[in-house]
C-alpha cells in the first residue's frame, strides 16, 4: 500500500501547491514512493491553477508547478496517512471535520518539521509580494527533511 500526504491551506492555490510540488521532488530525490497532494479548506479556487507568484517561485527554485485547486473533503482522510495543515487555522478546522481520533491525529502543522522554526505557522503570502512566495518556498524547504523523516519512519515496518 502506498503512503499518502496531502497539503491543506486556505484556497489551495498559495502554500499548499508549492509544498505538494516541494515535497514531491524531495521524495523523487530519496527514491520514495509515497503520493502527495494538496487542497484547500475552502472551495473559492476550485478547478483553477495555483497563483501565478506560486508557480514563479517553484520555477525559479527547478520545481514542477503544474495545478489544478480543489477542496478538501472529511471523507477523505481514510485515503491519507498525513495531512499536513500549513497554519493553526487549518489545522483546527480539518481536526474538526475528522471522524475520529485517528483522524485528527493524521493532522500536523508543516512547520512542526522544522526544529528551527520560530512560528508554527506558514504564513499566507497571498497580499503580500514575491518576497512573500520566497520566504514561503524557503519556509517548506526547511520543514520538508523532517517531514521526510516523519514519513520514513511510517514507511519502516
């Protein structure tokens, strides 16, 4: 059976797609297989692709930027084995959508990975510039080892 991650932000077309992309490339690295996706708490975006200032910042860092947003749905947490919520907002909401204590115990903070964070949260770079998106993409780097780490560790009988 193959692990499964999915990205949850607010509109799925900020944080989430570039974490999805990030952590995707990083496990290609590490010759893992393991799907990973991303969504969004609310369904405003649906169907479209991620933010233009997004795929910038994931082409100028060689990522992949290819997306189409979605919203996440409760009845989907029997397909991931984690879902990673890039702020406290998020992860109290998809807490709350999950059935059951196993469930909510899927849900982590992205930023929980990275032992040198000074915020649990990624902020939302939406209003900001292309400063913001940079400091987002460095801010998912940084997580993603440990995240990696955290994953290993489920894949390891």
């Amino acid at each position: 059976m193959v692990f499964r991650v999915t990205f949850v932000c607010t509109g799925n077309i900020c944080r989430s797609p570039m974490a999805e992309h990030i952590l995707r490339r990083r496990l290609q690295d590490e010759a893992l297989d393991v799907e990973v996706d991303s969504s969004g708490i609310h369904g405003w975006h649906t169907g479209k692709p991620a933010d233009q200032r997004t795929v910038a910042a994931l082409r100028r860092a060689g990522y992949t930027s290819a997306h189409s947003a979605r919203q996440f749905r409760a009845l989907w947490f029997d397909r991931y084995d984690l879902i990673i919520a890039l702020d406290g907002g998020h992860l109290r909401d998809l807490r709350s959508m999950a059935p059951t204590d196993a469930d909510r115990a899927k849900v982590r903070l992205l930023r929980e990975f990275d032992p040198a964070a000074d915020s649990p949260d990624v902020d939302d770079p939406y209003y900001g510039d292309r400063a913001g998106f940079e400091r987002t993409r460095v801010e998912i780097e940084a997580a993603a080892p440990g995240l990696i780490a955290e994953i290993k560790a489920h894949l390891t009988p």
